[in-house]
C-alpha cells in the first residue's frame, strides 16, 4: 500500500512534463501554474521565502 502511494505521488508530482513547465515559468519569472513540491519555498525570482 505505501509503495502504490509513493509510486502514484511520484508519477503525479515529479515528472518531465511538471519539470520542463517549471523550468519555463522560473526562467521567464511568469507566476508558476502547480504548486511544485520542490519549490515550495522559493519565491518566482528565485529568493527564499521567509518563514
């Protein structure tokens, strides 16, 4: 059960089409369209965001 769920997390949040859209939107600095798990905590001109 845990590795079905960790399986469909990641097919779901990491993937090369979540990838390449963020990749786009933090180069142009255009607002990002999903809430990316790896960047939560980055704001959309690269900086940290505070706690």
């Amino acid at each position: 059960a845990w590795a079905s769920r960790c399986r469909e997390f990641f097919h779901q949040e990491m993937n090369t089409t979540l990838y390449s859209r963020y990749i786009v939107e933090a180069a142009l600095q255009i607002p990002f369209s999903h809430d990316y798990v790896w960047a939560q905590d980055i704001n959309l001109n690269g900086s940290l965001k505070s706690n």
